[in-house]
C-alpha cells in the first residue's frame, strides 16, 4: 500500500512544478511579445494566473524568470550517478574530463530540448547587460556545482576545479563554433571537448 506522505508530497510538488511552469510560460511569453523592458512581476503573475506573492515563492524577480531553464542543471546533478565514471578519478584530469564532458552535453542536451525556449533566452541575454551580469554570476555557480560533482566521485579538489573550469570553456566555445544554434549546440560542444579529451 503507498505511503500516504509520500503521495501528498508527490501531488504537492507535482503542483508546484505546474505552477512554476505556468509562471516560466507566462513570462516568456511576455518577454516576445513585449521585450523584457517593458514586462513587470505583475503582468507575469497576471498572465500566469497566480498572485505576486505566489510569484515570489518561486523567483526573487523578472531575471531569474529569464534564468528557468537553468533548473536544468538540478536535474542533470541529481541523476549524475547515471553518468559512467572512470573510478578512482583521484587527480587524473583526462578521467575528470571524460566526466564533465558526459555531463555538460547531458546539460546541454536538456537545454536546447525546447529550441525556440533557448533561442529566446539567448535573444535576452544578448540585448540586456543586466541579464548578461547575472549569466557571469550563475556561471561561477555551474562551475561550483561541477567542482562538486567532480569531488563526490573522487576527484581531487584541484582536478576537479580543473576539469570544471575546462569544461565550461568548451560549453562557451561550442556556443560560439555553433553560432548558439540550438540543433548545433549539442555536437559543438561535443566536438570542443574532443579537442582537448580525444
């Protein structure tokens, strides 16, 4: 018989899920039509159906809407033990690597699976300096939760800091090889680590 926490708790999140989803929706819908300038927490809430106050359950304000999809990230990490690694990585950087590569195309992969989402955001990026400053501030957090990983499956805490920081250079140098396509982004990332981990 199924626990009934865990179905109250499942049908919980399952709810939060769609609110945060009709919120992302809602926003970037908004940010296409109007420009991001000219949308406010309020007609995100509005749009989305939901009070400010709820709004603010789940984002501090209009960027981090802007930054949804880097969710992805938390579920890339919590399925990272599916990833295959090379054990003991220890302070071997060609293992390291071989890891974060498997991990930043699986990243990538989530990303672009909603091409025109990632196109938007990019589009957003772009045109808005202080979306392009909080981009700098959540790539020092990628690089943080990479260096992580890398440590829970036994690397050392230089090599894993390494092999992080290489692997974000090769996520930027597939952005700009593949001309931040999204069909493209997946095999140019791809190919950027090879150059460095055939």
């Amino acid at each position: 018989m199924p626990d009934p926490d865990r179905v109250q708790r499942s049908l919980r999140e399952r709810k939060q899920q769609r609110v945060r989803d009709a919120i992302v929706e809602a926003a970037h819908a908004l940010f296409g039509e109007r420009g991001f300038d000219h949308v406010t927490v309020t007609d995100i809430a509005d749009r989305a159906e939901v009070g400010r106050s709820t709004f603010f359950r789940y984002f501090g304000d209009k960027q981090e809407v802007a930054f949804a999809g880097s969710g992805v990230l938390e579920e890339v990490m919590a399925t990272a033990d599916e990833i295959p690694v090379e054990a003991p990585i220890g302070d071997s950087l060609p293992k390291a690597l071989n890891y974060v590569r498997a991990a930043v195309v699986s990243f990538v992969e989530a990303l672009t699976e909603q091409p025109a989402g990632y196109a938007l955001h990019e589009e957003l990026v772009a045109r808005h300096p202080e979306l392009h400053a909080r981009r700098l501030m959540k790539q020092r957090s990628y690089a943080g939760a990479l260096t992580e990983l890398l440590m829970r499956q036994g690397a050392g805490r230089e090599t894993a800091t390494l092999a992080a920081e290489l692997g974000l250079a090769c996520y930027y140098a597939g952005q700009s090889a593949g001309g931040n396509d999204p069909a493209r982004l997946v095999a140019a990332v791809d190919a950027a680590f090879a150059r460095i981990c055939p």
